[in-house]
C-alpha cells in the first residue's frame, strides 16, 4: 500500500491518502481511520510519480 499527498494547486488537501474513487467532477479520498474528504468541482487529475502527489485541476 502506497500512501500518497494530494493537492489543489499550492495547497495540500491531503496527506496518507490510500485510496481515491473519481467519479463526475467529484474526487473522494480516504485516509486510514479518518473520514473520508469529498471535493467537488474536480476537471482533472495530474499525477507526480516521483514524490507520489497527485494534483487536483479545477
């Protein structure tokens, strides 16, 4: 399992995220033992292997 920083722009939304379902312009990230963070509005989806981030575009 890989847990991976997500961010809106220069914003970190999320940090040990595990899983993530995108569905119509809505991304919800689950993190362990926490509830899970629901963001709307969502047009993209960039990811950086390197640093394992994922960049959300609206």
């Amino acid at each position: 399992m890989c847990a991976i920083t997500v961010r809106r722009g220069e914003t970190k939304i999320a940090e040990g995220v595990v899983e993530f379902r995108y569905e119509k312009g809505v991304l919800v990230l689950r993190r362990l033992f926490e509830e899970e963070i629901r963001l709307e509005g969502v047009k993209a989806l960039e990811w950086r292997e390197r640093d394992d981030t994922m960049i959300v575009r609206d």
